[in-house]
C-alpha cells in the first residue's frame, strides 16, 4: 500500500498536449472555414408574396387565393384581383448532414471537452506551482515529504510546471476559438440542429472536400463512446465499485500518513474490511479498525476518531448553500470525533465565502469560532500533492493527541489511588533531585507521575519502597497498607511506562531525558536537542483548558500563506492544536475547547483573518 501511486496526472505525458489535441489546433482552421463557407443545396419552398414580385406561382395558389378575400386588391366581372400571391420561392438550404456535424462537432463535442481537459491542467498547474514553491513554504521536513509523496525534486517540479502552463495557454486559445464558432454564420443557420449520431458517416462531401475531411478527422478523434441505458442493478453496481475505490485511495493516504508518523503495523498485512490491525509507533500503540462500510477509526489510549470517505460531499458545480446546508445536516447528526475526507478542490473550498465554513472543510481541526461540534473536512484529490499531507495531520490528531491529554499517568495500586498516607510519605520523602522538574502532581486524592525518574531517584524511590516493605512487619500505619506498599514498585513501574514514549520527539525521533520536561503541574513542554521541535501543552488562558502541541519552529514561517488550511500548506502533519492566524507572535494557540485565541483582543490580533474578518463575514 505504501508503495502504491497515488497521484493522477504528473508525468509529462500528461502534462503535453494529446494526440488529438495536437490534430485539432492543426485542423481547427478547416473547421472554421467551413462555418462560414459552407456547402449547400438548392432548395424550394412556398411564400406569400406580392404579386409584383411572384415569378413562379405555387401549386395551390388559385386555391389560397379564392379562400382569403384579405388577399384581394378588388374585383371584377372576369374575377378577383389579388393583392398577394403564394409563391414558390427558392433558397440556399444549410440544413445538411456534414453541417450539422460541424456544429455539433464545435458543440456540445469540442467545447465539452475542452472545458474539462481545462479545468483538470489548470488543477495539475496549481499543484504543480504549489511544489515548485514548496522548498521556499513550510517546514523543510513537510518539503521532503512531498517531494517524496511526488516521486521528484524542486527542478522537475519547475521544468513540469512550465511545460503544463505552454500546454493550458494553448489549450485555452484554442477553447476560445471554438467558443467564437458557436455565433458562426453556419450556427445561426441552423439553430442547434445537430446529426443525433454517435459515429460519422462517411459522405461524399465528407471524403472529397478538404476542410470537411479534416473537420471529420477531429470528429473521428472526439468521437463519444455510444450510450447504452442502464439497468438498476447495473448503475448500482458502477457506483458501489465508484465508491469502494475511494474508500481504497483514502486508506492508501491513511497508511501513508501513519507511515510518515512512525507507525508501522505489528504484522505486514492490510485490514481486511472489518478487521483491524495493531500499530506501534514513537508515542505508543494504535489500532486501525477498518468497517464494512469503508470508515476507518484510529483508536489511540481508548480515544477512538473517525475517518469517513464521503467521494461526493462537494460537486464541482455546487453553490455556496448546497454546500453550506449539506454541512450543517451532517454536523446536526455526527456525536464523536470524525473526520470527513471528501474528494475536492481545496483551492475552492477555501475560497467559500463563508470562512467558517471554509475552516471547517479544509482542515482535520475546526478553527472555526463557534465552540463543540465533533466534525471536520478534508479535501482530496489525486490531483494534489498536499491531499497526503491535510489527511496525515487528522492521523497525526487521532494518534498524538490522545497520549498527550493521558497525561500525567496515575500511581494506582489494583486500579485504585494510592491510600493517602502512602502520598503524603512519598511528598516528603523529596525523591526528586533538587533543581529537576518536579516529580509528582497531585490531584484530588490522586498522585501522578510527571517524569520518568533519573538514576539516582530511582534509588532513593526503592530506598523509600524498601523503608516501607520493612515497617509492615511493625505495628505502625505501614502494617494496615501492606498490600499497596507492596505494588508500589509496580505502579512506578507502570506510570514510567505509559511516559516513556512522550521523551520521543514526535518529529525526528530523538529520545530526550525525564530532566527535559519543563513546566508544573498537568502541563510539560519538551523541547528536542536534535531538530527544535517542542512538544506537550500550552494553557489557555480563557478557559484553563489543556492545549496538545507539536510546535516543529518557533520561527513564524510564511505568514504570508494565511486563510482557511494554513496550517496544511505550512506544517503538514507536524501541528497539532492550530498556531494563531495572525503569525506575529509566537507560541499562540487557538485553543480546542473555547475557540478562543489569545491575540484576539490583542494589537497583534487586529489583522486576524479569523477572529475579525470572519465576524465582519
């Protein structure tokens, strides 16, 4: 699955023009020849007229004329004298076959096609700019990623990025050309009559005259494939196998995203649906549930999230409120975590009017202002290099997040808290070395461990059990708490177990030392010698609530790259909680619970695209 492409569309070949693309641009000349000098056939047809001007009487115009005494200019003794006259009249008639597949050929034919071999190369040059720019935008680990992801460096990305938009100027002139011959003297004539045929047929004019034969010879290259009706059962059957093949892709997206994260599976084999499959990475264990439906559920220390592919959330010619009013029905009926990955352009779901809504379907996390909802959007698309990198942040979210918020791990004995004589003797005891972190944090009636204990507090620790283990044969408070002195030992052991994972830097690996941890209390920050990246919490000031962090630079990068799906464009997976919109201080973070960010009321703040213009919108 790793291995498996995943991109549409980024050789060369795709990126040069077609075959047939090639054949138009050189026969479109002929065809636009032919829609104002086009063959025609004499024809006939009956018209009143004045009598002045009749030279050929119609059949039945005596007829007519005894019946229609309007058309009389008097009489007399030998009869009427008309006024006007059925006539037969004689005209140039346009109405042939090889004209009509002329403007058929100009529409629906070529103007469809252009439209959306346009619309795709101008998605294909977006991302392409998009990794052409990626080494001056971002982290250069999120570089690396998506130059590895593409399978080229910065200079093909140029070099393919040039040649995509020689390819879409071309394209786009000869798409204007065609669209000009749609007011053609010959389109005028026949007023949308077109062959009704699938195939040409081949006619003389066709075979004989030069620009009919080249207008067929771009007929032949454009030809539709013919319709056949489709039963029930078969429609089902194409969009099942539709759907389940997105379900495929977003596996393959999220097996990547676990990959890049350093997770790997216990055992080298794919979930079946309905199966699952353990994970072990830097943070601990993980599993991947994979439903019968196609939803994938990550599940992290018993917090599980949803991924739901969901291929047609977003249509390419939806308005602002069929998206809008689609969102809000499935937020109403959502009740836990879940992240839709939907396939779309994030270049248009960013730019929805409503900002909102914007932050809520280009994102794993919803920086939107309203607080609760469990719901959030990402866009996808084999067209775009950055897809991996917007679904690798929700696996990143689901799996990090959760060892984070788990934290500070509880010294429990047989799964209750330890009695309250044991903590107060372990607080004065003074395990921890004088001028480290400090070691325990105490809760309610519950005492947690911080850090993993050096060398010498692990001696003074069993120094302490020990003390302990020999006063229960006294007859003092030791003796009545024997079987928690006991598992004392055990519930260090274990709570040192569930911390040593956090010493990894979830970014480069590195392991860093229990003296690392800063901070008091339910909160640590970690700050890794080897690459910058600082993890554990922030505070939030509003509502006292924990905020999980990966912060992988203190530098404020790229703040010109602002908007709904920032954070993706400029971190990838490596952000968890999102870093203030502004970008002008550093270590600010919207915080997940009350939506509040610290630099709203703040000077810093007063240009934020979120806080302010978002309540303008």
């Amino acid at each position: 699955m790793v291995s498996t492409p995943l991109l549409s569309g980024h050789d060369e070949d795709t990126v040069d023009l077609e075959q047939r693309e090639k054949l138009l641009a050189d026969r479109l000349p002929s065809i636009a020849h032919i829609t104002e000098r086009f063959v025609t056939r004499l024809g006939e047809r009956s018209e009143l007229l004045p009598v002045a001007r009749v030279k050929r009487p119609a059949r039945r115009a005596i007829e007519r004329l005894a019946a229609h005494t309007e058309d009389w200019a008097g009489r007399t003794l030998a009869g009427p004298v008309p006024r006007r006259a059925l006539a037969v009249t004689r005209e140039l008639d346009a109405n042939l076959y090889e004209n009509r597949m002329v403007t058929e050929l100009v529409h629906p034919i070529l103007s469809t096609a252009m439209v959306t071999r346009i619309r795709r190369l101008r998605r294909l040059v977006s991302d392409l700019a998009d990794l052409k720019d990626a080494q001056h935008v971002g982290t250069h680990r999120r570089t690396s990623r998506l130059y590895s992801f593409w399978g080229e460096d910065a200079s093909k990305a140029a070099e393919n990025h040039v040649h995509a938009g020689n390819t879409l100027e071309v394209l786009e002139k000869v798409a204007a050309w065609i669209q000009s011959l749609r007011a053609s003297t010959l389109s005028r004539a026949l007023k949308g009559k077109v062959t009704g045929q699938r195939s040409l047929r081949r006619t003389n004019v066709i075979n004989n005259d030069r620009h009919y034969r080249s207008a067929g010879e771009v007929w032949t290259a454009y030809e539709r494939p013919e319709v056949f009706e489709e039963s029930h059962d078969e429609r089902q059957r194409r969009l099942t196998s539709r759907h389940r093949a997105f379900d495929q892709y977003v596996l393959g997206l999220v097996v990547r995203g676990l990959r890049n994260l350093g997770y790997a599976p216990l055992e080298q084999r794919l979930p079946a649906p309905g199966g699952h499959v353990d994970l072990s990475g830097t943070w601990g264990t993980a599993t991947l549930h994979r439903r019968l439906d196609g939803v994938l559920e990550l599940t992290s220390q018993g917090v599980t999230t949803r991924f739901v592919p969901l291929l047609d959330l977003v249509g390419p010619d939806d308005d602002a409120l069929a998206v809008a009013l689609r969102w809000s029905e499935l937020r109403d009926i959502v009740d836990r975590k879940t992240v839709v990955v939907y396939l779309g352009a994030s270049t248009a779901i960013r730019a929805h009017p409503n900002r909102t809504l914007a932050a809520a379907l280009s994102s794993a996390v919803d920086d939107g202002l309203e607080q609760g909802g469990h719901l959030t959007g990402i866009p996808v698309s084999p067209l775009e290099t950055t897809s991996l990198e917007r679904v690798a942040r929700g696996v990143a979210l689901a799996v990090l997040t959760p060892p984070l918020m788990a934290y500070p791990p509880a010294l429990n004995v047989a799964d209750s808290a330890l009695p309250q004589r044991i903590v107060d003797h372990l607080a004065a005891a003074n395990i921890g070395e004088s001028g480290a972190p400090s070691v325990f944090h105490q809760s309610g009636k519950t005492l947690r461990l911080r850090r993993p204990l050096v060398a010498a507090e692990q001696a003074r620790l069993t120094g302490v059990v020990g003390d302990l283990t020999a006063a229960t044969r006294s007859t003092g408070w030791q003796r009545d708490l024997g079987p928690s002195i006991s598992l004392l030992q055990a519930a260090f052991d274990s709570a040192s177990t569930q911390l040593a994972p956090l010493l990894g830097c979830p970014v480069c690996s590195a392991v860093a030392e229990p003296r690392q941890f800063t901070r008091d209390g339910d909160v640590f920050l970690i700050e890794c010698r080897s690459c910058s990246t600082r993890w554990g919490h922030e505070r939030c000031g509003n509502c006292q609530a924990r905020i999980p962090i990966v912060e992988p630079s203190q530098e404020l990068l790229n703040p010109e790259v602002a908007g709904p799906g920032w954070v993706e464009r400029v971190f990838g997976q490596e952000a968890l909680a999102s870093p203030c919109w502004a970008r002008k201080a550093a270590n600010r973070y919207i915080c997940p619970e009350c939506r509040v960010c610290p630099l709203k009321t703040d000077a810093l703040g007063s240009e934020c695209g979120r806080c302010h213009r978002a309540e303008v919108a």
